[in-house]
C-alpha cells in the first residue's frame, strides 16, 4: 500500500511539474490561433474520436473471431488466421494504410474513399492485436477448469460460454482498454489519406497561420487528455477484474 501511495503521489508530482514546464512554455504562445481554429481542431478531435470506437468495436469482434480459429479451427484457417494475426502485426502501421488505400485499388481497381480505408486499415490493425489478446486470455485459465467443466457434464461450447471466458475476461479487459488507447494513438497515421483527424487539423492550422508553439502543445495535451482519461478507466477497472484464490 505505501510502494502504490509513493508511486501516485510521484506520479501527481510529475504532472505538476509537466504542467508548469508547460506553462513557462506557453507563455508566449499566439494562442488566439488555437480559439479562431477551434471548430476545426474538434472537428479533427471528434474525428479520431470516432475512428478509435469504430475500429476497436470491428477490431474486437473480428479479433475474437481470429482468436478462435488460431485456437481451434481445422489446420487451413487455423494457418490463414496465423498469417493474418503475425502479418499485420510485423509490418508497419503506416503500411497497412498505404496497402489498403494505394496497394489494393492497384490490384483490384477499384478505388477506395480515404475514410473507408482508414476504417478498413485501422480495424485490421486492431483485430491483429486484439486476437492476441483473446488468445492470450482464454489460455491463461487452468486446464483443471476446462477438466471440471467436463467432469460436470458441459459441453466444449458449453464449458467455453460459461465458465472459460468469465474468466478469461478478467485478464482481456485492462489489456483492451490499453488497446483502444493505442489505437487512438494510431489514428494519427490516416492524415496521409486524407482523413482530417486531430492531428491533420493541427498540421492544416499551422501551415495556415504557422503557430508551432500554440498548436503543436494543443495537440498534446488533446491527445494526453484523451489517454490519460482512458488510462483512468483502467486503473478503476484492474482491482474488479483480478481473481481470488
């Protein structure tokens, strides 16, 4: 309990002199450029906002599909849905958006509109990393769990809906939550096909009215706000979900 109290109040102490740092920084920052762009900058914030619950939402389900296949489907999908997951995951964000947007209307052509390709390319990206954290859950409940389940006469599916995942659950949730604040990290990539997110907003300000200093420090603390805030979610989460002995 002290090691965690010390740790918070060195945290808080962090914040404090960040934010003061901050201050001193900003004091001569031509901050009228930030309120005269205001509409755009929310714009751009709602936007990346809105990509980030999309591609989580999408990334979650067909994550928790990959998850199944690579676990227990016939050997062909099991190989498909392993290429998939160890593809996207070793190649680099950026490609896969460049892939979706450039590569594939090249092979197909067949062209694809900037959001719609942001929303493919990024709900990829989350479904690779969310199958490994599905996967990761499910196999960090106790063989004797699956042992009793079967010995209580349920089925696999059974066993799974009712007994495996409450569990598995406990240890996937934090782990999601760090994930979703990844990708809203991520979604400053798709400024390169044209989508106006946060951080494009503050580029097209700033070339607009060059003010680096205001601008770019609004951008980070946009973004630290908006982590820090799902962060938060976490840390009230992770004392619900550890197990008992």
């Amino acid at each position: 309990m002290t090691d965690t109290r010390t740790k918070e109040w060195l945290w808080r102490g962090f914040l404090v002199g960040a934010a003061l740092v901050l201050a001193w920084l900003a004091r001569g920052a031509d901050w009228g450029v930030v309120w005269r762009s205001a509409p755009l900058l929310l714009r751009g914030l709602g936007n990346s906002l809105l990509l980030t619950v999309l591609s989580v939402g999408i990334g979650i389900a067909a994550g928790t599909v990959l998850a199944f296949l690579r676990l227990y489907a016939p050997a062909g999908l099991r190989h498909a849905a392993t290429g998939f997951i160890e593809g996207v995951r070793a190649i680099p964000q950026l490609m896969v958006i460049f892939w979706v947007f450039y590569t594939w209307p090249a092979m197909t052509g067949t062209s694809i509109p900037g959001w719609s390709a942001a929303i493919i390319a990024l709900s990829m990206i989350a479904s690779a990393y969310t199958a490994e954290i599905v996967r990761a859950g499910i196999q960090s409940v106790a063989v004797v769990q699956w042992e009793s389940a079967h010995a209580s006469g349920l089925t696999k599916l059974q066993a799974m809906r009712t007994i495996v995942l409450p569990q598995a659950l406990h240890t996937m949730v934090p782990a999601l939550v760090s994930q979703a604040i990844m990708m809203f990290k991520t979604t400053s990539l798709v400024y390169v096909v044209g989508v106006i997110d946060f951080f494009r907003a503050v580029i097209i300000v700033n070339n607009r009215d060059f003010a680096p200093g205001a601008l770019y420090m609004t951008m980070a603390i946009g973004y630290f706000v908006c982590c820090y805030a799902l962060s938060a979610i976490v840390r009230r989460l992770e004392p619900r979900y550890v197990l008992t002995d």
